[in-house]
C-alpha cells in the first residue's frame, strides 16, 4: 500500500492543475481496477482542511462535500475511519473549525476523555475543556 499527499487529493477534488489531475485520475481508475489501497493519514485529512478552506477558499460545505466523496472511494484508506465520518457529520450540524473537530475526535477515538485547550470555541463541541 502507498499512502497519499494532500496534493493528491487536492488535484482529485479540484482539477486545479489539469495534468497532475489528469495523473490523480488515471492512478485511481487503474487503483479501482487492480483493486489496489492507498492511505490517508490524519495529517493528510488535518492540512487537507486547512488547504481547501484557507488556500481555496471554499465553503465549510464544499470541504465537508468533497471529504466526504473521498471517503466514499473504496481505493481510499483513512487512518481513523470513524473519526473521519464523525468529522463530517459534526462539521455539518457544528461552528467549530473542522481542524479543531478533528483534533478533538481523533483524540476521542484514541480513549481520552477530553482534550485540554485555551480555545473558548472549540469547546462547544464537547470535546474540548477549557483550562
């Protein structure tokens, strides 16, 4: 198994740069075929969201939209699965920053109870405490 750049799936979901979306393309249509796996760690998924919203400015929805396809590839591997849907699924109905969500479930999904921060906002979700 090979595990994937965030640049990779930027080119995936955006067709910024037509030939290396080209490339992205073609590599997943052989992936399908050949059955073949790629991971996605977290920090992909983490600086995927900070890319997509702050460097492309696009909308909570259209990040939550296009995580969500990839998701949905069965080519894809994701490091934590679970905390990557519960992401998009608190990321719709939740204010705070996706990246914050993340760091919040990921912790979750490792046996920690809450994840200690200075962030007054992060705290809504519930997963945070306030120190």
């Amino acid at each position: 198994m090979k595990a994937l750049d965030t640049n990779v799936l930027v080119r995936f979901l955006l067709n910024d740069d037509e030939v290396q979306g080209e490339k992205v393309r073609q590599l997943f249509e052989r992936a399908e075929l050949s059955q073949e796996r790629f991971f996605v760690t977290n920090v992909v998924v983490l600086e995927m969201l900070w890319v997509l919203s702050a460097v492309y400015d696009l909308t909570r929805l259209d990040v939550l939209q296009g995580l969500e396809l990839l998701t949905e590839l069965p080519i894809l591997r994701f490091e934590d699965h679970h905390a990557t849907l519960d992401l998009i699924r608190l990321g719709r109905r939740s204010k705070t920053d996706l990246p914050d969500l993340l760091i919040g479930l990921l912790g979750r999904a490792r046996g920690c109870e809450t994840t200690l921060t200075f962030d007054k906002g992060a705290r809504k979700s519930g997963l945070f405490e306030h120190f």
